[in-house]
DNA sequence: TGTCAACACGAAAACGTTTTCGTTAAATAT
DNA sequence: ATATTTAACGAAAACGTTTTCGTGTTGACA
C-alpha cells in the first residue's frame, strides 16, 4: 500500500529542501534547469498530488461550495444539483450536499457543520419548516461571517443574498390563460398551503389570470392541500381529498395544480371517475418532471428548468467568490464596488402534452 | 461583518497561549477553573467553533465521504444518496458529490479530483462507459493508495472492496415466477445490453425462471435496448422499438422489464395498441421509484431499496474507517485483524399493484 | 531553609503547502 | 583585486488546530 507522497518526503529522498521541491513543481526559475527535471521526474513517478486540505488550510479556501436543500429524492431538486455541479466542476469546484429534510433544526445543524471552513459558499432552498418559523437568522448570521449565500427556488425576501427563481406568477398566469383559451369555463386550483412563497405565488397567478380573463375567481374552486406530512407516503389522503373535491364541484372543467403530483393525482381521479382527459376535463401542473412526461396521458407543464437554474446559481455564488478574492487582493485602491445582490427570473414556458387539447 | 474568530485571536484578546485557550475549550484540567470560565465564556460569546479544514489536516482525515455516482437526476441514484447522508449525518460524515454522467474521464477525473485528500473514502457505483472498458486501474489505484471504496449496485469481480447490491438475480426470478402463476405462457423481456452486470444478472434470473417454470424460452421474446445513447431524451425511439417488438409477437401476455422506464413504455405502447393491462397483458419492471407508483394503471415492480442500500454502504465504509483508526493506534500489538471484504446483498420483494392480476 | 510535588500555563512541533526572505557561491563589473 | 550582481537554493513563517513537553511559581514537608 503505497501512500500518497508529499513534498517533505520527495525533499528527503532527493536531498533537497521542500521549498525547492515545492518551486521546482511550479516551474519556478529560481530553480536550475537540473534540480527541476529530476524532481519532476520524481514526483510523476510517485504520482504526487498536492493535497487539497493543505492548500485550503493555506489559501484560505476550498474550492468547495456547500449545497443545502429539503430533499434530494425529488426531481426538480436533483435537477439543480445536476446543473450546479455541472458548472462547478467546470470551474473547478466540488460540491458537498446537506440534506434539510424539511426540518428547521437539520437546516441549522448542516449549515454550522458546513460554515466552519469547509466551504466557501452556500447554495440552498429554503425548509418548508424554516419559512413556517419564519426564522431566518441562520441564514444571516453566516452571512455576517463572510459566507456568501445563493438561494434559489424557495427563496424569502428577509434575507440579503443573490436568488435564483423561476416566474411562478407569469408560469401561473401563462397555464390558466391556456385553459381560458381551451374554452375551460370553471377552472380550479390545487395548491399548497400559503406559507411555501412559491405556492402562493402561483395561487396569485391563478388569480390574476382568471380576473384577465373575466372569469370570477370562486373560493370553491380552490384545494389547498396540506403538505406538511410529506406526501409521497400518504397518496391515499391526496387522492380522496381530491375525489371529494371534484364531486363536490363537478362543473369543474379544468385544473392547474402547482406540483406535478397533484396534477398527476388529479388526473388519475378525475378518470377514475369517469372524465376523460383532455376532453371532460384539461389539467396543466407546475414543475417538468418524469411523472409529467411518462404519465398517460402525459401531461402540459409549466417547464422549471431545474438545471438551468442551478447553473446560474453556481455561477452567481463563483462569481462573487472570485471578485471577493480580487477585491481583497486590490484592497489598498478605493475599489469598493460591492456587486449588488442580484435576484434573476427564470423564464418559464408551457410544454404542451396530451392533458390539454 | 464578523469573520469567523481563531484561538489565536482569542489568545491574544485575553492575554494567554493558544495552547490554553484549546485546552480551556476542551476542559483540560491542567487550566484553573476561573480561566476556564473566562476562555469558554468568551469563546460562546463570539460563536467559536474550531476550523474543519485545520482539524483535518491535523487529524489526517475529513470526516467526509466521497459518493460518486453516474447520474443524479435518477430516483434510485438519489434514494441512495439518501441513505447515505442518513448515517453519514448520524454518524459525523458529510459526504461530498461527484457525477461521471457514465463517462470513464470524468469519472477518473473526479476520482482523483477528491481523492488528493478531500475525502476519508468512496461511496461509488461504476459508470457504463467504465463497464464497458472494462477499465477499472483507477478504482484499485485509490485502493493502494490506502483509501477505502464501495461499491453499491453496480460492482465488478476485479475491484477488492466492500460492495452492496441488491439480489439482481433471485428478484428477476421472483418477477418471472410471478407472471408465471398469473397464468403468462409468453412472457417478454425487456433489457438492456450485456454489459451492465445488473442487467445480465436480470436476465439470467429470467432465464432460470423460465426454465424453473418448464417454459421454453424464445429468443424472439427478449428485446434489447441500446442505452448508450440516453433514453430519457429518446423516449420516441424506445416506443417503436417496443411497438414493433409487440407487433412481431403478438402472443405476449406477460412482460419483464429491468428497469421502471422500460415497463411503464411497455404498457403505454400495449394500451395504444388497444391492449388491456393487466387483462391483456402483465408487466413486472425492476426498481420501485415514483414512476410505477403512479403511472396509471400502478405497475408491479421488483423493489431496489435503494436508501438501504445507501445506509448500508455508508456503514460499511464508515466501519472499516473507524476500524484503520483504532488499528493503527494499537500497531505495537499484532492485532492485525484487516476486516475481509464483504459482500452485502439486500433482498427484494415483489409490490403488487395494478398491473398484475 | 532546602527539596519536591502540584499547579497553571506557555513554547514548540506537527499536519502539508506556498512564499518571502535570506544566504552562499560563482560570475561579472570596476 | 575588489565590489557587486546573479544564480540556486534553504530557512522560516503562515494557515488553525492539538498535544507533548517544558518551566516557573506556589505550597507542603522534612
């Protein structure tokens, strides 16, 4: 079992100091044309590596950015992480991934354990328990300490950092006013419970749309459903809910829903009831994902574009990584050009499938 | 902005060593009780918490794990991703991400990307392209170099590790067996390429099955998918494929799939080509993720336990770390007890839903 | 009063780098 | 021949810890 070699051990068996070693790896010309040759020969030889803790302890970073989201066993999620590593790992950048959980308490924990050197920035979306609490002081208090932080998707207005968010509003209005233009007269809603910003967003996109359209919004139409037992596990609840909800409303024609499982669900019960999709009733959920596109019929979504998002995350929090670095190496000019904290809008756009005629 | 605060700066501040300050903070009793206080009530104050990155290179380890997967955007691959952050969080780990997207390079490239002391050991599961090169110098090589791997899922004879993977073969035997009581006489498959060992695994299961249940087996019956190019993106190519396989054996009436992708095209192609599931036709697929949970009709599927297997390999990986620790520290006796490498299977079981009778 | 243990703390090494600042010897300039 | 530059290298500091090994002061004891 051969260890990895370092430098002071190169040194010795060369008979050399390290800093020689050291300067003779990066070509320096303090360093004779001789020494330089045998040493790198020597280090390819026994595969020197420099070690990444080292330089981090040295340089004072870590070339590693911390992500930080509820769950990962979710399409959209892995999405972002796909699109985040993508760009780090073309910048040079590792990622270490935190699970939340949807807790509060795991989100703190995580970042504390991540904020103490292992990395130089965040990238996250917000608990669903967090944004009940409406605690966000973690959240600054890392950023007091110099971390920066990019939030995306769940993001919260109490907090002073680059976002990255889809249009949830016009993503709304643009999948109602299709169903107004399918000729749906009585369009209902499945949603979220209000605390999760980007549900009500697309609630009041709904709205909007619906007063765009001339079409008065009815309360009735709207099932909010309460997601804070996770619903993956509980189907049964959402599918009865929604039974319940389509007889008691049977003029309903068409529905948006703001995940694809609820869509999904909603459709499989409305034919379970013997509506047929698109033709009795069109539905159109928010966020593109496999259940989406494998679904029959497949269904019309709102498109999030998860990768593209966490492309421009990952490169907001390097970019502003990397002007930090400059900015403190210019730090006797008056340079203080602090970039402001940018909020960017994701465009979305309806992918239309089977659900919708 | 208050940057993170060191012992020295809290040394200085108060006027004694660095060395005292550590060892107040660790409640050495060499340190009298009132500097104690003083130390650790000051250190409260401004939030001390040692730097991970000094720690590990004091300690010479991370306290993080390497997982190295090929795709992330994938329920298996997350589920066990899953299972790993799990016990990684439990047990003091934070684990790292890297994806080879299948490829061989960036596999490698990520490899050696972590391992130049980034991490303590690999969670991995091997790319297709590897598997096909049948290339596997830069797992052993990791190996030599004295940091610990498994393998989950995916895993080959010619790497020495711990590995965990799911009874590929007996679960295959299960699923066929299965459509074999429900009465199925030509029951399909659908497959990928050899070269994938779960894969071969899957489809000697149905072999012997086959065989076990005195069928024939008919070549004509297994199709095999090229997946070297992505399906998700060529989901019309699969369909033909599927469609015209159906159409030139008109007499199935009970089908396999290795994967969920595969059997829920299975029975979208049978139901547009005015097949009725399960009546017509029986699907079983491998790997239970959200696709066979709700597509309509619900599909019978062979369950992967995914976090299982994510928890498993993390306690495997975890273990044998700790064990190197307590080893070398008792290097003086000859206690030299090297763990063997172990072979963990999980079982899988059938969860019937509605596209089985 | 002199010896020794206990107490409370500091100095320094170590982990593996990079980089600044010597230092020595040879080469060049005066 | 002397002064000065240059080439080629080494020593040491620094990043933030922990830990071993002093070291000085106090008090007890003979």
């Amino acid at each position: 079992m051969k260890k990895k070699i370092t430098l002071k051990q190169i040194a010795r068996e060369l008979d050399v100091s390290v800093s020689t070693v050291s300067k003779a790896l990066s070509n320096s010309k303090e360093i004779s044309e001789d020494t330089t040759k045998k040493i790198q020969a020597f280090a390819k030889l026994y595969n020197y590596k420099p070690n990444n803790i080292a330089l981090s302890l040295k340089n004072r970073k870590t070339k590693t950015i911390g992500i930080l989201i509820p769950e990962i066993v979710h399409h959209f999620f892995s999405t972002v992480i796909r699109g985040i590593e993508r760009v780090a790992n073309r910048r040079g950048y590792n990622v270490i991934v935190g699970l939340s959980n949807e807790s509060f308490t795991k989100e703190i924990i995580n970042m504390e354990m991540l904020a103490n050197g292992s990395i130089d920035g965040f990238i996250l979306s917000i608990s669903k328990e967090t944004l009940l609490k409406q605690d966000y002081h973690h959240f600054n208090a890392t950023i007091n300490q110099g971390m920066p932080i990019v939030m995306f998707d769940r993001v919260v207005n109490e907090v002073e950092c680059d976002k990255v968010i889809v249009d949830d509003f016009n993503g709304a209005v643009k999948a109602v006013k299709k169903l107004i233009e399918n000729e749906c007269k009585n369009i209902a809603l499945i949603t979220t419970m209000d605390y999760v910003s980007v549900g009500r967003l697309r609630t009041q996109g709904y709205l909007d749309a619906l007063q765009a359209g001339g079409i008065e919004a009815d309360s009735n139409l709207i099932l909010k459903i309460d997601d804070s037992l996770d619903v993956e596990n509980h189907i049964e609840v959402l599918e009865t809910e929604i039974a319940h909800f389509f007889k008691s409303n049977p003029s309903i024609d068409g529905v948006f829903a703001v995940n694809e499982l609820y869509a999904v669900t909603a459709m499989k019960v409305a034919r379970k009831l013997g509506l047929s999709i698109p033709d009795d009733m069109q539905v159109i959920g928010f966020t593109d994902g496999v259940l989406s596109k494998h679904a029959t019929p497949s269904l019309t979504t709102v498109s999030q574009h998860g990768q593209k998002m966490g492309e421009q995350s990952a490169n907001l929090l390097i970019d502003r990584l990397e002007a930090e670095e400059s900015e403190t190496e210019q730090y006797f000019t008056n340079n203080e050009k602090k970039r402001d904290f940018i909020k960017m809008v994701i465009e979305t756009e309806i992918i239309e499938r089977e659900s919708t005629k």
